[in-house]
C-alpha cells in the first residue's frame, strides 16, 4: 500500500504541472493579448519615410519634381493662374463660358479678374445636396512697387516698394530679387514684364548696412532693424548722356533715373506715368531645389500657399466621376485678409457655383444656399512645422512635424481661437476616415503655443456659408520667408489626401 501511495502521489504530482504548464501558457498568450490590446488605445505618431517603400519614394520624388517646376513658372497670382490653366486644360476642362449646358462627368473652370481661378468636376449626385471642396490660396507676402515708384538719389535709381502680407523685413536685404507683373497703358494694351528669373537676366537687390557701420541697428529690436520705407530697390546707377546740337554733352538732372526710363521705354514702350497703372511685384529670384543629402525637402518662395494649390489641382485633374460635384479654388489676397474681387470675400465663388447650377438645369431660388450648407471642404492651407532649432514656440504635443504626412488645424485663430472657424468633431471623424482608409499619413496639430501668436486661412469665411471646413496643409518651416522649407512626404501625403476626399 505504502509503494501503490506513492506511486500515485507521483502520478499527480506530473498531472499537475502538467496542468500548471498549460495554464501558464494559457495566461502568456491572455497577458501578450493584453498587451497588444492596450498599445491599440494609445497613438504613436511616426516618421512616414519609415514605412515607405521604394517604388512609393519614387513616386513621392517625382511628384516633387513637377512641383518644383510648378513653383518656378508661378511666381506671382497672374502667373499661377495661367500655369493652372494650362494644367487644367491639358486634363480636359473648359472655360465655363464655352458650355450651354453641364452633364455628369464635366470638367470645367472659371478665371476671376486673371489672379484666382475656381474649378469643377460635375458629380452624379445633384449640386444642391453640396459638393466636396478644397480651397488654398496662390498669394505670397512679396514687395509691390508703389504708384510712383522710380527715383534717383546721390546718383543711384531706386524703386518705392510697399511690403504685401506678413513678411519679416529684414530677410528680404540682399538677396537677388525678380521683377514681375503687368503695365496697363492707357489704350487698354497690356505689358508683361518679367525680369530676373532666366539666367541671362539682370536681378535686383536691396542694400543694407556693413557690420563696421552698424552698432546702431544691431540695437534696434529685430523688426525695427529694417523698416518699410527702407526696402528700396536699386535699378540702376549708369547716367544718361546727351549732346547739343555742336555735339557737346549736355547736363541732365536726375541722369541715372532718365535712363531707367529709356531702358524701359525702348523695350516695354513704357513712360514714367504708366506707372500707376500697374500691378509689378518683387519676388526672390530663387528657383526651387532639392535640400539637404536626402534631398528630402524643397526650398522655394511662395510653399505658402502653393505647396497645396498644387496637389488639389493635380488631383481634381485626375478625377473621372466622383459621386459628388468635385470643386477647387485657387483665391488671391489671402495673405492680406480675403478683401477684395479676387478675394475669397469676393461674391464670384457664388457665382461660379451659381453657374453651375444655372447650367446643370436647376433655378430654385434657394438651389445656391443649400448647396453651400450641404458643402464640405477641406481649406488647404499650410501650417507651421516643428523647428527645433526654436522648441520654445511651440507645444510638441500639438504641433506638426516634416515628414509625417498631411496636418489638421481645426481652428487657427489667436489667444481664444479669436477670428478662427472651429471645425465640428462629427466632420473631423468623418475625413479621419477617409484619410485611414486611403492610406493617407495624416496629423493634427495647432499654430504654436496658445498666446504664442496665431494665423489665419479662408476657413472662417466658408465656414460662414453654412459648409463644414477644416484647415488641411503641409507643414513648413520658415514659413512666409523668401525661401522657405517643406517636405516631400508631406506634399505627395496632401495630393492623395485631397484626392481621397475630392473622389
């Protein structure tokens, strides 16, 4: 008996660890479960380079290339506006003025006073049950030129200027300059000028002060350094000459600045009065580049806002049926707060959809308001990117960084969100989803640290027609500088981003 006890005590003592090993690996796979579980709840934000193949990096660069293209040939408002055309007719749309009537599957475009542009692509579903929008701007802050800009001081020629949105002074001293915009003459012709940008090409420059000479400025706060009435273009220093009947030269007042003019006159058929009949502006002659041994970003003027202009016209060109009518813009005068005919304050975008709703059959006298409170809309519009180099700014929680995809502002603004548009959650779970769905890399984000500063884009005033907006952009650093930096990723992340959303 004693040996049969035993012999059983054994025989249990190996049931039992048989059963204990089992239901410790029972409780290995319930606890890695667990644990896969609750990284679920948590978000990690990473790097979108990380998870991008070859054939997509491929992709990301050559969409890069044809953006860097873009931005050289689309300097200013006028330029950008015909460089879109010419994408948008390549891809089959039409001016508007050309149609009697619109079908389903229609691609057409609306110009506003040559410096915006609006565009559609008809959908399946009637206008009045709202369109799928996005709207960015293709103003930058630049130099104008004022009414009577030319003068002649100490024997150099100079051009007035009057700075246009919020550029810092200072950035715009010596570096080389371009000249760009049109002259109307009395007669109704007009002159386009362009001068700077080819190789050939005679840039301008504003001078500063030498460090021997400058103990006092470098006193000054920085935005005092440089004032606005210092931000005087030189043009010239070559005197004019004349000769009298005998042959002997003749004194001329204001030499230098009579030879601009001869210069201008025999090429542009120009005087000193058709002056205040143009719109010239000054913009840095740099072209757009590759940065850094990646060559991961792009440095170029006028990212904001161009760097979205781009993508959402590239992919509504791409569109062949969306469900609904599929619309972009192109506005002007953002950077200067929307006023004016060119501007998204303007009544134009209502007429243009107005005239799509004329031309698609439908004259309710309500058809226009209820397409606008039916409307979605991305604002695609830039916002700032992390820069380490100054943290303080910013909170890293809440701030967009280069190389992890497409940002959303859901309300810009400044100090309490004053003069912002604050996007609904059921909207922003909505593009969340389509963004998820699309395998679109996608953050969110705020401008800076609340009272840091703040900004604002043409959200608010769609917003105000009754239509869901959220602020939707590439990051960028340096923004509003004469070259400024974005990232590849995050351009190529915003055309699939505006595709998925528009299709």
């Amino acid at each position: 008996m004693a040996l049969k006890k035993s012999k059983e005590t054994k025989e249990a003592k190996e049931i039992k660890k048989i059963k204990e090993t089992k239901a410790n690996k029972k409780a290995d796979v319930s606890a890695s479960a667990g644990k896969k579980d609750s990284l679920k709840l948590e978000y990690e934000d990473k790097n979108g380079w990380l998870s991008t193949d070859e054939k997509s990096k491929k992709a990301i660069f050559d969409f890069g290339d044809k953006y860097m293209a873009y931005l050289d040939a689309s300097k200013t408002e006028r330029e950008c506006v015909k460089t879109s055309v010419k994408l948008l007719e390549k891809a089959g749309f039409v001016d508007i003025a050309e149609k009697k009537k619109l079908a389903t599957g229609d691609k057409v475009y609306y110009v506003n006073k040559k410096k915006s542009i609006y565009a559609a692509v008809i959908g399946k579903d009637e206008l009045e049950g709202g369109i799928n929008l996005t709207g960015a701007h293709i103003d930058s802050p630049r130099l104008d030129l004022r009414p009577n800009p030319l003068y002649e001081d100490s024997e150099i020629a100079l051009f007035k200027t009057h700075y246009y949105g919020g550029l810092r002074k200072y950035q715009w001293t010596t570096i080389p300059l371009s000249l760009h915009g049109v002259v109307a003459r009395t007669d109704g012709t007009l002159v386009e000028i362009n001068i700077g940008e080819e190789e050939k090409d005679p840039v301008f420059i504003i001078s500063d002060l030498l460090p021997h000479l400058a103990a006092k400025q470098a006193r000054k706060p920085l935005a005092e350094a440089i004032a606005g009435e210092d931000l005087n273009i030189i043009v010239g220093t070559i005197p004019a000459t004349e000769k009298d009947e005998e042959g002997n030269e003749q004194e001329i007042s204001k030499a230098v600045k009579r030879n601009i003019l001869q210069l201008l006159n025999e090429k542009y058929g120009i005087t000193e009065r058709d002056f205040t009949s143009a719109e010239l502006e000054i913009v840095p002659a740099f072209k757009a580049r590759s940065i850094g041994f990646d060559r991961s970003l792009i440095g170029s003027y006028g990212h904001d806002d161009r760097v979205c202009a781009f993508p959402e016209l590239v992919a509504l060109s791409e569109l062949k049926l969306p469900q609904r009518t599929a619309v972009c813009i192109l506005s002007d005068k953002e950077e200067v707060g929307s006023q004016g005919n060119s501007g998204m304050c303007s009544q134009n975008f209502e007429l243009f959809l107005g005239m799509l709703l004329e031309l698609s059959g439908n004259t309710s006298p309500f058809a226009l308001q209820r397409l606008l409170s039916n409307s979605k809309c991305l604002s695609a519009d830039v916002t700032a990117a992390f820069d380490p180099t100054f943290p303080s700014v910013s909170e890293k929680r809440n701030v967009a960084y280069l190389g992890h995809g497409i940002a959303f502002s859901k309300y810009t603004g400044a100090r309490g969100k004053s003069g912002s548009s604050d996007a609904n959650a059921e909207f922003i779970g909505e593009i969340r989803g389509i963004f998820e769905n699309a395998g679109v890399a996608h953050q969110f984000c705020e401008l800076g640290k609340v009272d840091e500063g703040g900004g604002g884009t043409i959200a608010y005033i769609l917003a105000n027609k009754g239509m869901e907006v959220i602020d939707c952009g590439v990051p960028v650093l340096s923004m509003h500088a004469p070259y400024e930096q974005i990232s590849k990723f995050d351009l190529y992340h915003s055309y699939l981003a505006y595709k998925a959303f528009l299709g």
